[in-house]
C-alpha cells in the first residue's frame, strides 16, 4: 500500500499530518506515524463524512493515550498537501507554549445560548480569577459547531458576550454535500447538534484574519416569504425565490447548483461592509435553503466574485508581514470557495497558496469570526514565531 500521509510542522511545535487511507485505524496509524514523537496536550481531528465517526474517535482515543481530542466532519480537509476530500486531518498541539482548555456544548438546536454561554464561563474561570478580564493578546476562542443545526449565530453570540473582547474564530463542520449530519468528536465520544469550545492560551504571537472575494452589484432581492427556523426562503420579491435568483444572475432555475451559488453569493450589508448569506441548495419546490439566518424583509445584494487567488494572497501576505513571518495557520475556508476555485480552474494554484502559508484546517457550511456567523469566507488564526526577550 502506497503511504499517503503527509506533515508539516512549525516552529511553535504545531504538528499537521494528514492521511487519505480509507480505513480509520490505518488513517490514524498513518497520521501518527507522520506526526512523529512529540510531548502532545491536544489533539484537534478533521476527517470525511465516510469514516465511522464512533470508531474514528475510539481509535485516536488509543493511539494518543491520555491526550484530549476534538473534531468534526468537513466538507474537505486543507493539509500539508493542499485540499482533500474525505481524508484525515490532525493537528497536534504541544504541552509546551500552548495552554488547551476544552468544553463540549450539547443540544445545541435547543438550549444553544444558555450551554454556550455556561460553558464560556467555565473556560474563562480556568485561565483568569473572577471578575478580571481575559488577555486577548495571549488568549484566544476556537469553535467547531454542527453545520446543519441553525443555530451558530445564537452560539457565536452568547460566547463572544462572555468572553468580550477575546478574539474568536472557527467553522461549522460539513458533511461533503450531503447536507444530512454532521457530527462531533470529543475525547472519545461522538455528539450530533453539538458545538466544542476551546479556549487556547499561547506563548507565541497570533492574529485573527478573515478574507473574502466579492464585490456587490446593483441587483437587490427582497425576502418576502420565508420559514426563518429553517433558514429557507420560498419568496423573493413576491416571486418564487429560485425562479427570482436564477433570473437574477441570468440562469434558469433548473441550471442552479452549488457552482451557480458559489459564483454568484447574495450578501448583506451590515455595518458599512458586506457579508455572505450564502445559498445551500434549491429544494424540490423551488424554495432556497441557506447556510445563515434569514429573515422577511431582509434585503439581499447579488454579488459577484473577485479574483480569490489575489483576495486570498494579500490577506494571508498582510498577516504574515504583520507577525514577522506566518508560522502556522488554522483556517476555516468556506465549501463555497472550494468550489468557485475549481469551476475557475485554479484549485491547484489554491492549493500551493495554502502549503506556501502553511494553512491547514477544513471546508466548512460557515465561518465563525468574532461575533459574527459568515459564509464564503476564509477565517484563520495564524501563529508567527516567539519573540524571546
């Protein structure tokens, strides 16, 4: 059997390796093996929806004895070898400069904002005393949630108001897409409708960055029938909310599809700038379910997109300049992005944009950045290397 597995490493003592192997036991194996020895603290795994998710995380539970685990399904893994599809990710985080604090939110579709909320506070308590506030130049929040749960914008809230002005980022687990389940992986244990918490301290210097590739048009739709629990939209400006979209952007609504969406993203402005609420898929009565809220009466702007490579470059470029050199990246790279750089044609230029930043991480159903719940983004936490002295 041919090895798939490939690593990489930073100067910070993050460890990334991946493997494309099929089983989750050789995957593992393999992953391990391409890790190498290191004095480990946690583990962070994401994998393809095809693993047996119980077994997977049984396995990692045995092949890192002692050592904590989180991890979700993708939409696709980004590794030492660029994008991957169905493959296992891991990244090891060392015993030493780095401080993991971990917490797995359940239910998240029903008591989402109380259990974030309690489990923020309990992660707080670990790294601060009472009533002082956290170091947001030495601290920061990571979330992975369910991406099919609806309910991120009411978890990233509720943490980001515990844990004030802490930076935080993360992405809501895939599954390929399918748009079935998802699903979490937490020392050992596998929960559907969940979200995990970390809380990170880290001895060398970090940045939060988001980077997105549209520009807005002067096409504007209105939400004027909508079910909001389930984020889908069955009218746009009083008209069948396929049949609008797709004239919109001059397709018939039976050529709409996940290329159609990720080239032409509908967004809102808030606060002076736009955001992505990106379209998940047409339903078979010509409805529009999507990846974030929605609401009646919200206005939506047809986008188009810029050049991502060049989106995506200069933003990872002005992270890099501003740490004095990228060490590692933990990126959250929305599925959409994936597959406009592949209807483009420039998933190979991506992909060596990604290994030159050292970016590993996952395609997501949204992106988490801050107070805010996003799609058709790139959100990342990039390490630069110790300043001694």
């Amino acid at each position: 059997m041919q090895a798939s597995a490939k690593s990489t490493s930073g100067s910070c003592g993050i460890r990334v390796a991946s493997s494309a192997l099929s089983s989750p036991a050789a995957a593992v194996r393999e992953a391990k093996a391409a890790l190498g020895s290191g004095d480990f603290q946690h583990i962070i795994a994401f994998f393809g929806i095809d693993y047996d998710a119980a077994l997977l995380a049984r396995t990692l539970a045995e092949a890192f004895p002692g050592i904590p685990t989180s991890g979700c399904t993708t939409a696709g893994e980004i590794g030492p070898g660029g994008m991957m599809q169905g493959g296992l990710l891991l990244i090891a985080f060392p015993r030493h400069g780095f401080k993991v604090h971990t917490e797995l939110i359940t239910d998240i579709d029903q008591f989402g904002v109380e259990r974030a909320t309690h489990a923020a506070r309990r992660l707080k308590a670990k790294i601060c005393p009472p009533d002082t506030r956290l170091d947001r130049k030495n601290v920061f929040a990571l979330l992975l949630v369910d991406g099919l749960s609806n309910a991120e914008e009411n978890i990233v809230a509720a943490i980001h108001w515990e844990i004030e002005d802490v930076d935080l980022v993360g992405g809501s687990a895939g599954d390929g897409i399918c748009f079935d389940h998802t699903t979490m992986i937490h020392n050992g244990h596998v929960a559907r409708r969940a979200a995990i918490l970390m809380m990170i301290e880290s001895d060398y210097p970090f940045r939060v960055f988001k980077t997105q590739n549209f520009e807005p048009t002067g096409i504007k739709l209105v939400v004027t029938a909508a079910d909001t629990e389930n984020r889908i939209v069955h009218e746009l400006n009083a008209e069948p909310a396929a049949r609008e979209y797709a004239a919109a952007i001059g397709l018939r609504p039976d050529e709409l599809g996940p290329f159609s969406f990720a080239s032409y993203p509908l967004v809102v402005k808030v606060g002076g700038d736009y955001y992505c609420r990106s379209i998940r898929n047409m339903n078979p009565d010509g409805s529009l379910s999507f990846f974030c809220a929605i609401d009646e009466g919200l206005v939506f702007t047809v986008a188009r997109p810029r050049d991502i490579l060049n989106a995506t470059e200069t933003t990872l470029s002005d992270v890099d300049a501003a740490l004095g050199g990228i060490d590692i990246v933990v990126g959250f790279d929305c599925v959409l992005r994936r597959l406009d750089a592949e209807s483009r044609q420039i998933r190979h230029q991506m992909d060596e944009l990604y290994k030159k930043y050292a970016v590993a991480g996952f395609h997501t159903y949204g992106e988490q950045y801050n107070a805010m719940h996003l799609n058709q983004t790139l959100t990342g936490i990039a390490f630069g290397r110790r300043v001694e002295g």
